[in-house]
C-alpha cells in the first residue's frame, strides 16, 4: 500500500491490528506531548519492521517521512481474557490407586 509524504499510517491508541514492513521510502513514530511538541520513537527505512505491540494499541503514531510504499501484514490476536467464555472444567471422580504390590490403596 502506498502512503503520501505525511501521511499517517496509525494512531497512537488506535488497536494494534496490523504491522507494517517498509518496501520503499521512511516512517518516523512519534508522540504529541502536552505542550504540543512531537517525541520522536522511531524512523523506519526500506526492509523494516515495525508496528509490534507489546499490547493491544499503538503507543505512538506514524507516519510516512517521504511517499513510502508499505507491506501491511494482519495479525491475529488471541482473545482477550475478558471476551473468552467461562469453561466448566469437568470434574473427574476419585479414585484411590494402589500402593506398589501391596495391596493397599492410597487416598
């Protein structure tokens, strides 16, 4: 896919979907901070990936430096643990097992 110099590809919170591998032009990630000026994360070059979360949104946004052309890949995510539907564990009855050749059982 191909982004415009300027252009943003993600937003800073926005859900972690996708990463992203630069075939052509540059990426810088950044953050806008309180005051309005930009933290710089990152910048991306040809054969880079990025995009990768530790969680399940952006911590900074990006966006093209120059046009850049870019391989978009889907992840998949595991559900998250409050969207995984209680399971009942299935209780086996006891049974007691046998102590060597003994004869005795063992609680």
């Amino acid at each position: 896919m191909s982004f415009k110099r300027n252009a943003e590809l993600y937003g800073e919170q926005e859900p972690t979907d996708y990463f992203y591998k630069i075939v052509r032009g540059a990426v810088r990630t950044y953050k806008v901070l309180m005051d309005g000026r930009r933290q710089i994360g990152a910048f991306y070059l040809p054969g880079e990936i990025f995009g990768l979360e530790a969680g399940e949104e952006h911590v900074f946004s990006a966006e093209a430096i120059v046009d850049t052309k870019i391989l978009i890949i889907t992840l998949h995510h595991r559900p998250r643990p409050s969207r995984i539907p209680h399971r009942r564990q299935r209780r086996r009855p006891h049974r007691p097992r046998r102590l060597g050749g003994t004869g005795q059982t063992a609680a």
